[in-house]
C-alpha cells in the first residue's frame, strides 16, 4: 500500500474486533488496509447513490411535475408494492 498520512481513530470495539479478525484471518495485511478498503466501499455507494438520484430520481420527479396525471395516489402504490411483497415471500 503506498504510502499515505497517519489517522488516529478510535473504533468501538465490535468493530476494532473486526478489523482484527480480518487481518489475523489473512485477508488483509494489516489494519489500515482493511480500513482503506472499507473506506473505499463506502465511497463507491455514496457515488452509485448519487448517480441514482441524479439519473433515476430527478428526473422521475420532473417527469411527474411535468405530466402529473401519469401519477398513481398513495393508496395505488402501497397495494402496489403490497403486492409485489407478496409475491416475493411466495417465491422465496
């Protein structure tokens, strides 16, 4: 790993006990590697959350402001996902 500048961080103690267990399991050389890791993982869904939001959601938003009959009322869409919960669970 190159080298970067040194963090002290205090981790409650589950997670300093994983941090542990994945060095000593060999997965990761060391403790910031895990940690860097981590930090990386954490970076990559923030980033896939705000591609969401811009490219899915927004415009979802203005294409129901612009065309709100298209829309479906509240009670529409907790049948709506009533159903497809079901069908899920049956499926499972």
């Amino acid at each position: 790993m190159p080298t970067g500048r040194q963090l002290v961080v205090n981790l409650p103690s589950n997670l300093a006990d994983l941090v542990q267990r994945k060095v000593a399991s060999g997965e990761y050389a060391d403790e910031s590697d895990v940690i860097s890791d981590s930090l990386g993982l954490l970076e990559e869904r923030e980033s896939g959350i705000e591609r969401w939001l811009r490219e899915e959601v927004v415009p979802s938003c203005l294409e129901m402001e612009a065309n709100p009959e298209r829309g479906i009322s509240p009670s529409e869409l907790r049948a709506s996902l009533e159903t497809a919960r079901s069908e899920r669970q049956k499926r499972a």
